[in-house]
C-alpha cells in the first residue's frame, strides 16, 4: 500500500496546484472562464475519489492503473494552466503577449476541453472500480507547509503531515526492489512529503529517489520514458541517459554536467540544479523553460546569466552562490514577478529594481549606493530569514532610513554595515535609531558605527527575543549598551571598540535590584577592546550573573588588567588571548565544575592563577607566553579521571604541577621553553600518555627515563634543544615503548662529544621492536657525525637531519644511509658545514625514496643541489618531489 500512498501523494498535489490556478480567474482574461470553471468542478471531484483510492490495497492493479493514468493527466493539465498563467504574467511585466490572442485562445481552448474530456472517462472509470466519494478530513490548526514548487512558507519545514504514511512510503522505499520508473514516477511533491528545494538533498526520502534515479556511468535506465527525476552525477554517456529518458516529461534534473549544451525540449522541467556543474554559460533559449520554479548554478564558473533570465516568470528560487566568474546580472531582473528566494553572496551582485520584486521573502545582501537607495527594502514586505545591508554611511537621514520600513519586516537576522567612506555630515545615531527592527529579530549585528551611543530601541523592551548581538568596530561608542535584562541572549560578542574603558554596573541593569544577570547568555566574547582597563561583575547580595555561561572568550584586551571569575559554574571553555596588561585572575575557580577548557595565552604579566583542582571536569588545559607565571596551583590529583592535554609552554615554572603523576588520563603532555624547569619526574603512572614533549627547557639535567621507559602507550616522543641535560642512563633510555611511532631528540649538552650510549642503545631496541617510522635527530656543536647507529632501523620512513652545526661536522652524509630500506623521505635543515649527499650508488639503493628536502642553514648543500648546475643535481633527479631552500 504505500506505493500507493506515495502515488497519491504525488496525484492529490497535483490535483491541489491546478484547482489554485484554475481558480484565480485567468480564463476571464482569456474568455475561457466557464471552461476552466468545468474544470475546478471535475477536479474537485477527482480529489474526493483519490482519497478513496488512498485506502485501497495494494494487491487491486486496477486501481494502480487508475493513478498512473490520473497523473499523467494531472501533469499535461497543470502544464496547460501554467501556460495560462506564464501568458498572463507575460503580459503584466512587458505590456505584451507572446501569441495572437485569437489563435492563443482557440489552441488553449481546445487543451482544455480534451483535459475535461479525459477527466471525466477517468472518473467513469473510478466508478467502475468501485472508488467512491471520500469527504476532506480537515486538520485543525491547518499546518503551513513548503512544497518543491511554492518554498513560501517558513523555511525550518521539511516533511510535515501525514507522518504516519511517509514512514509507510520510506519503508516500502529501502526494503523493495523496484525499478527506476516506478520510482521516479512515483516522487512527485505532495502535501504530504514537503520539501523546501535548499534542503532536498537531506530529505531522507530523496536520497533514496538519488540512488535509484542517478544517471551513472555504464547504467541502463529501464522503462525510463517515465522518469520525472533524473540526477546526473557523473559525465558518463549523457547522450544515452537523454535518448533513454523522455526529457518532455522530466519535471526535475540535478546534473553536475552541462544538460542544456544542446537542443532538448524540457516542456515540463520545474527544477533544474546544476550546482557544481562544468557549466560556464547559460543558454539564451533557457527562457523556454517556462514552467521552471527553482534554478541553482551555485558553484560553477558561470560567468554571466543570459538577458532571457527575466522571461522566467514562473521562477520561486534563484540560486548563485559562489560563482566568483559572475560579473553582472540580467537587466530585467524585475521581471521575475513570482521570485521569492534569492540566494547570492557577492555584495556586488544586487539586482537592480528590487522593489519590483515584492514576493521576495530572501535577500541575503542589500547594498545601499547610487543604483540602491535604500527606500527600496520598503515593498519587500515578504522578507524572511537573514539580510545584510551594506554602506550604510550613504543614507542621507534619519527619513531616509526610516523609509525602509524595517519594523514591519519579520527578519530572523539583521546586519547593518558602515564602512569607512562615510558621509560627515550625516547624523548616524539618527540613521541607526530609524532602522529599528522588527521586535521578534533573533540575531542582530551592528558593525562600522561610528556614533557614540548607541538606539534606545536596543532595550530588552523593544527586542525581548533577541538571542544574538554582534557590536563590531563601534569605534566611537564610549558606554555599552544595558544588556545584562536581555532574558533570551545567548550570544554576545563585542569587538573593535577602543574607545570602551570600563565595564560596569550599567553594563548589566538599570535599575538596583537583586537579580538574574544574563540569564540565557551561553557565549561571551571580548575581542580587541584595546581600551578595556576594568571589567567589573556586581557582587551584591543575591546577584546571580552568566548562570547559563558555556564559553568565555577575551582575547586582544591589551590594557585590561585583571578578569572576574567568581560563579561561572555553567562555564565549558574558556580562553585568554594577547592581555598584555593582564597580572591575576580575580576570584577562585570554585564551582566551575563543568569546565572542560582552560586557555591562557600571551599574557606576560600574568603572575598567577587561581588554583584548578575544583576544575574535576577539566580535559585540555594550555598555557602559552605567561613568562611570569611560577606555578600551577592545584592538586592535580583532582583532575585524575578528566585531564587529558596539558600544554606549557614558555612559562616560569620551577617545578611540574603538584599530583600531575596521577593522572592516569593524561593523553597528550607539552613542555616548551620552561627555562627554570630543572627535573622532569614521576612518569610511570601516566599510562595513558601518548604524546610527550619536551623542548627547549634549558635547565632541565634530568629526566625520569626509568619511568619514561614504562609509559605503555607512548607514540610520539620529543626530547630536544635541553641545553643542560646530560644524565642518561648507559644501558636503554627508551626501552619498553614498544609503540612509538614517532622520535625527535638530541640538542643536549654541549660537555657531550656524542650520542649518550643510552640513546644509542635505544635505537637498537626501536629497530628490534620495528615501530618507529619517522626520526627527527637534533645535533650540537661538539659533534662530529651522525650516528652510525641509525642504520639499523630499516622500518624507519622518515628522517630528518637537523643542526648539526659545528665546524668539525662531515662535509657528506655517510653510504649507509642506503641501509634505510624503508625510507620515503629526508630531511636535512641547519647543517651549515655539509656539502654532499651520499654516493649516487648509495642514494639509489634508497628504492622507496620519494621526496627531500633541504631547508635553510645548509649553504653549500643547498647550493650543490640546484638543478640547473649542482654537482648533487644528478644523483637526485629521479625522486619525484625536491625542495631547496
């Protein structure tokens, strides 16, 4: 039964749009009304036995037969009444028709009749099977819906109504083997599988309809004379594809080739998507698509649309993201008389006359200058969703602004943009009071203004479900607007205000009294506020602030001294950037229970933090550039079970944080350029661990190898430019990582005139165990060559040769290297005194190598191995991928 349901689906909307169109009272202009009232009549009457046929089951052929033959009417007859009503708009937009009307009447009169004939055999034939009158079911409250040809409605829609049937259909779709043209036949939009054309591709349904009805290559389409979907999605044999399938019967193509680089008669096409398509061009006979609704070259390199565009006035949705070739628009665009979905991201891509198109329900972009006055938005009374305007200094006036009637348009979102070519004498604060939003807006954005204060209308009273605020680059605006009563704020970013100094008390209220501050805000983000010096938060008895709170951002705050965080306990991640003036942390980390991320960077002064052992749900915590900070307070035991990622990196740290060997969590640990760290100890419990580096920590001389050596899960490990370490163990530094992927050590002491043996020794085992697959090995000065021990590990793909420095250093890599069998790559940076590479003979031997690379530092190797005259250049030539620096 449910390809029957789906059947009827397809019938039943059909049957809805030619009732609409017949009744609208074309056939008055035409002298055809009594005609087309007969036909309503029968129409009317076929719904009521549809429904009927709805319920029968599936096994009565008959009653299959019946649809089939009651759809492919319904489909010639809405092409009929859609020649009826393109005629007419043809006439409204251009004051002329395309056909003798006298002829034009006589041939639509005759269409007309033979559809009214055929209805009613239909209907004599229903009869016979049995199928009766079925009375309307009426749902109360009627549901407002998008349909694949009328997307009016509200866009968050997809599928709606009849849910139990579509399960039935999407059922019988997965778990059957139909063939194609029963299929496709079959998708037709219906008032009960709705769908906006933006969203088709996720419907689930379709993407079914998309496997079975792709044009692939080699693929045979049978019974393909009734496909009404086709999706191309290769090139393949798309001249088969077409002599297979009646293209006067397609209703829908998404083709990713060029499907009209020939003549082809789409008399019925609604929906033609050729998104990321190879198109360039569009045909100028694209016009004769008059039945066409939705029409999506998004992604292509498309460089203009052709002057015939405009004659599509049956056209709901244009869609041209993306095209960066696209230069101008046709002339006429005021012509799509029926456009209500304009899809464009380029700001120079405007139409002109937008006025004209009063059906429009999305604008993304309105520019205003010369060619837009911004007056214009005035009859766009239908718009929806998202709308930017642009070049807002170019309003004369407040009356100006006022014109555009802003207020009345229930937008989602708004963003209103000043750029820096503003007119001086224009009174911007009066240009933004005017342009006063619809008080249901969701989102609003105000970038590039350049009053001081901001519209009283931005009040919780005149925008009480305002959910996101974006200020940017107010540059002049001193005091920030009262926001802390926004009830349903969840976004708040403010940014490029300079002139802003304090955050205080009128930040959050206007009025004294206990309260919840913010009480939805999820996000807070202060961006360059390079004015900011004090941010204060009430403290009153009972105040509760941010409660809902999630992420915290205050980044490029270069004055701000010091940051409140006392009562986030909402707060998931936060993160501190570039606050050079930035010396403590205000408060405790008590409560912030829920905080999984915890970011400071580039903040010099920062002399301390609040302890982070309340912080039992952290995961990551990064701190980078704090050359001040000396601690971590905190008993890291706390953070056992959650601490994954510690990163440190130019800190003052004396020692590791307290409890860190706990931490049985602790997948990734990073110590950079902690240059008074001296000991790196209790290793052995982190067994989670698998990822350690340790870089640049001039004062560290030991490390805890035994409990390095036991760290199981260990996959990458860095041990470099440690000046002062010298205590290695003589037999095995790294035995038992038996899963080490990835090394980079060296640049120890320079008292060391070679690899410590317990590096060598290591080698060795890594060679045994048959993990290790890339090196990175660091020199100093005191040493002569690199270690002839690296021969062994023959499952090694990567290596790189690095700093090594010193006068006394080979001037040619040694021939055994060639024992590196399973070497891809090689690497050779800061080798100032090398000269060669290895022997030709040796290089050779490197049957696997495909690519080397040799950075900066190595003068004469680099030199040696130019193309054009190197004496290295031959021994080379034949790996695939060289880099000289």
């Amino acid at each position: 039964m449910a390809a029957e349901l789906l059947l009827t689906f397809a019938v039943e909307e059909s049957l809805r749009r030619m009732i609409s169109i017949a009744a609208e009272g074309i056939g008055l202009a035409w002298g055809l009304n009594g005609q087309l009232q007969n036909l309503v009549d029968s129409l009317t009457m076929i719904q009521a036995v549809l429904r009927d046929a709805a319920t029968r089951p599936a096994t009565e052929d008959g009653v299959k037969r019946w649809l089939d033959k009651l759809q492919d009417l319904a489909h010639d007859a809405e092409d009929v009444l859609d020649e009826f009503d393109y005629e007419q708009k043809g006439k409204v937009c251009d004051f002329v028709s395309f056909h003798n009307p006298i002829v034009f009447r006589w041939k639509m009169g005759h269409k007309v009749k033979r559809i009214h004939g055929a209805l009613d055999e239909i209907l004599k034939l229903g009869g016979d099977l049995g199928l009766a009158n079925r009375p309307e079911v009426r749902r109360d409250p009627p549901r407002q819906t998008d349909s694949f040809l009328d997307s009016s409605a509200d866009t968050s829609a997809v599928v709606v109504g009849r849910e139990d049937d579509v399960s039935k259909v999407v059922e019988w779709l997965t778990e059957s083997q139909h063939v194609l043209s029963e299929v496709a036949s079959m998708m037709e939009t219906s008032p009960g599988i709705q769908l906006e054309p933006e969203k088709l591709l996720d419907d689930e349904c379709w993407s079914i309809i998309n496997q079975k009805v792709s044009g692939e290559p080699g693929s045979t389409v049978d019974g393909a004379s009734h496909v009404l979907h086709l999706n191309l999605i290769s090139c393949g044999d798309v001249e088969s594809t077409f002599q297979a399938v009646d293209a006067r019967k397609l209703r829908t193509v998404f083709s990713m080739v060029d499907v009209l680089n020939r003549p082809r008669k789409f008399k019925s096409l609604r929906t033609l998507k050729l998104q990321r398509s190879n198109i360039t061009e569009l045909p100028d006979s694209i016009c004769k698509l008059r039945h066409l609704r939705y029409l999506d070259v998004s992604h292509t390199n498309i460089k203009a649309l052709p002057e015939s565009i405009p004659k599509l006035y049956h056209l709901e949705t244009l869609r041209f993201t993306d095209c960066f070739w696209l230069q101008k628009l046709p002339k006429k665009m005021r012509n799509l008389v029926s456009l209500r979905h304009l899809h464009f991201d380029d700001k120079n891509l405007v139409p002109a006359d937008v006025s004209f198109l009063t059906r429009l329900q999305t604008l993304p972009i309105f520019v205003v200058g010369p060619d837009h006055k911004i007056e214009e938005l005035r009859c766009l009374n239908k718009l929806r969703g998202e709308l930017e305007i642009w070049c807002l200094e170019r309003v004369r006036d407040r009356e100006d602004a006022e014109k555009a009637k802003l207020r009345e348009k229930r937008m989602n979102k708004l963003v209103f943009k000043w750029s820096d070519e503003g007119n001086s004498s224009v009174n911007i604060e009066d240009v933004l009071d005017a342009l006063q939003p619809h008080p249901d807006i969701r989102s609003l954005t105000i970038e590039g203004y350049c009053g001081e204060k901001f519209p009283s209308w931005m009040s919780m009273l005149q925008l009480n479900n305002l959910m996101v605020l974006r200020l940017k680059d107010c540059s002049n605006c001193k005091q920030l607007p009262i926001l802390g009563c926004f009830s349903r704020l969840e976004i708040l970013e403010m940014s490029g205000m300079p002139n802003v100094k304090c955050i205080g008390n009128e930040f959050y209220s206007s009025s004294g009294s206990t309260e919840v501050l913010f009480p939805a805000l999820k996000e807070l983000r202060l961006l360059g506020m390079n004015g900011l010096e004090e941010w204060m938060v009430p403290c009153g008895e009972g105040d509760q602030v941010f409660p809902c709170l999630e992420k915290l951002s205050i980044e490029w705050c270069g004055k701000l001294r010091s940051i409140p965080v006392c009562g986030l306990s909402s707060l998931i991640e936060f993160e501190i950037v570039g606050c050079e003036e930035l010396r403590y942390l205000s408060g405790e980390f008590h409560g912030f229970t829920s905080l999984q991320l915890l970011s400071i960077e580039g903040c010099p002064k920062l002399a301390s933090i609040p302890s982070v052992q309340h912080c039992t749900a952290l995961v990551k915590l990064d701190i980078d550039g704090c050359p001040e900070l000396i601690s971590i307070p905190g008993d890291f035991q706390e953070l056992k079970y959650s601490l994954k990622i510690l990163s440190m990196y130019n800190l003052k740290l004396g020692a590791l944080p307290s409890g860190l060997q706990c931490c049985a969590s602790l997948e990734e640990l990073y110590i950079w350029d902690c240059r008074e760290l001296i000991h790196i100890s209790d290793l052995q419990e982190l067994s989670s661990l698998r990822r350690l580096e340790i870089r640049g920590c001039d004062k560290i001389s030991s490390i805890d190898w035994h409990g390095l050596r036991q760290l199981p899960s260990l996959v990458y490990l860095e041990i470099s430019g440690c000046r002062s370490l010298s205590n290695f163990p003589d037999d095995d530094c790294l035995g038992g990582l038996t899963q080490l992927k990835e090394l980079a050590i060296g640049g120890f002491s320079e008292e060391l005139e070679a690899f410590p043996i317990g590096v060598l020794n290591s080698f060795q085992h890594l060679n045994l165990c048959g993990s290790l697959e890339r090196l990175e090995i660091y020199g100093w000065d005191n040493l002569k060559s690199v270690p002839h021990q690296l021969q062994h590990l023959t499952a090694l793909e990567r290596l790189e040769i690095c700093d090594f420095r010193g006068e006394g250093f080979e001037k040619a890599l040694p021939d055994w290297l060639a024992n590196l069998s399973s070497l891809r790559y090689l690497g050779i940076d800061n080798c100032k005194n090398l000269k060669y590479l290895p022997s030709s003979t040796a290089i050779q031997r490197l049957s696997k190598l495909k690519g080397l690379r040799v950075l900066g530092g190595c003068p004469h190797l680099s030199e040696n191995c130019r193309k054009e005259n190197g004496s290295e250049w031959p021994k080379i030539s034949h790996i695939p991928t060289i880099d000289i620096v």
